[in-house]
C-alpha cells in the first residue's frame, strides 16, 4: 500500500471547508505537531544556519504556514539565540491567516495568502523552510518547488516532511482516535503519510529538480532537505 506515493487527496486541500472546521483541524494539527516533534528540525537547522553564517538578523519564510504554530516557535527561537527575526508566513487559504492571529496574538509575523507559484518573483528572504507541506504536491510540482525554494533564499532552505512507513501510518491511525481528533485530521493524517516520502523518492526529486541540496534523517520518521542557493539561482 505504502510502495508509491498517494494521489488520494486531503479534506483540508478542499477551498470548499469554512473556517470552523479549517481551525479546529489546524488545533489538533498543532497538537500532533508537539507529540511527534515536528519543529525541532527546523529549529536545529535554523541553529546551524546562524551558527555558519554569523548573521544576527535574519529573515525568515513559511511556506504552508498553517496555523502558524511553527513561527511561534522560531519567534521564540530567535529571542533565545539572539538573532532579530522578520517573519513571513504563506499560505494559500485565508483561513490560516485569521486562525493564527486569534491563537498566536501579537506574533509579529507578515501573512501572505496566495498560491505559493504566485509569490511576487521580487519576494525573497535569508531563509524558506517547509514544514510538513511538500507532501501536499504531486511529483512535478515539487520538482517546481525546489527550485522556487533555491531562487527564494539568500542564506539556505529547508524542507521538512513526513517519511513513508507502515509503523508511522499504523501509529498515527490509532493515536488520531484514541485521541478523538477533528475528523479532518482523522481522514488526513494516514493520507499525509501515504502522500510522505522514501529516501528514494527525494533522491529522484533533488536530481530532477538540479538543485544542490542535503538529505537527512530526522526523528520520528522524518526527511529533511536542506539547501544553499547557487550562484545563478533565480528560476522560479
């Protein structure tokens, strides 16, 4: 069942869903995102990122921001390390935007609501990262999206994403009704694994895609893929 990637779709890609049940499924997403860890890699990388360039102010990009939960975090982050953050969130539903404002008030962060293709091509930071996002595109888009995420940042970027396995999927089914989830996540978060990636499948990505990039293992059942911009990138 697991061999390939989905194509099933996810409730929450549906323009079609009100507010009420965008923002209940994004609070139990945040919960799931504290249980499994979700944004201690891009914490770790954005460490690293700054250790390596000395930079004490950095700009920094979500794509597929959601909720914002993961901006809390590197606002939080950043206060830690010391590091003065301009933040900008990107989501294409404008739901998101509002639902983030009421849970996180005063998040000093710019939301953009638009189709991540249609970002004004102007629009470029010291850093992108994407959490738990690339597995909503099929193949040929996320070829697309490496390259847009190469020419978006100054500094690096980062990708991170769910791995393809039976014992997540087998966990997640459980944990969601055991823990009696919206039913959106219920349906969506076996089909986000389903959608997730094997090492193989980032590897054939990264080659298609021509960008110079660095394959990780994260945990629980995570990839990262990191990159640095290359000189002539500029392609969208």
């Amino acid at each position: 069942m697991l061999r390939a990637r989905s194509l099933a779709p996810e409730i929450m890609d549906d323009a079609a869903q009100d507010f009420a049940a965008f923002s209940s499924a994004l609070r139990d997403l945040e919960r799931i995102n504290r249980m499994s860890l979700a944004y201690r890699p891009t914490l770790r990388w954005l460490d690293a990122l700054a250790r390596r360039t000395g930079v004490r102010r950095m700009s920094v990009l979500d794509v597929g921001a959601g909720g914002g939960d993961m901006l809390a975090r590197v606002a939080d982050w950043g206060a830690r390390r010391g590091v003065a953050l301009e933040l900008a969130a990107l989501d294409r539903s404008p739901h998101a935007a509002v639902h983030a404002r009421a849970r996180h008030p005063g998040l000093p962060v710019r939301w953009i609501t638009a189709d991540l293709f249609d970002l004004d091509p102007a629009e470029r930071f010291d850093a992108a990262i994407c959490a738990l996002f690339a597995h909503h595109l099929e193949d040929e888009l996320l070829v697309r999206f490496l390259r847009w995420m190469e020419a978006r940042a100054r500094l690096g970027w980062l990708v991170s994403d769910l791995h393809r396995h039976p014992i997540p999927w087998a966990t997640v089914w459980a944990g969601v009704r055991l823990l009696r989830m919206d039913p959106m996540v219920v349906h969506d978060s076996t089909v986000s694994i389903a959608r997730g990636f094997s090492r193989a499948d980032w590897e054939g990505l990264v080659a298609r895609a021509g960008v110079r990039a660095e394959l990780r293992w994260a945990f629980p059942f995570r990839w990262t893929l990191s990159g640095a911009p290359l000189p002539d990138a500029g392609r969208p």
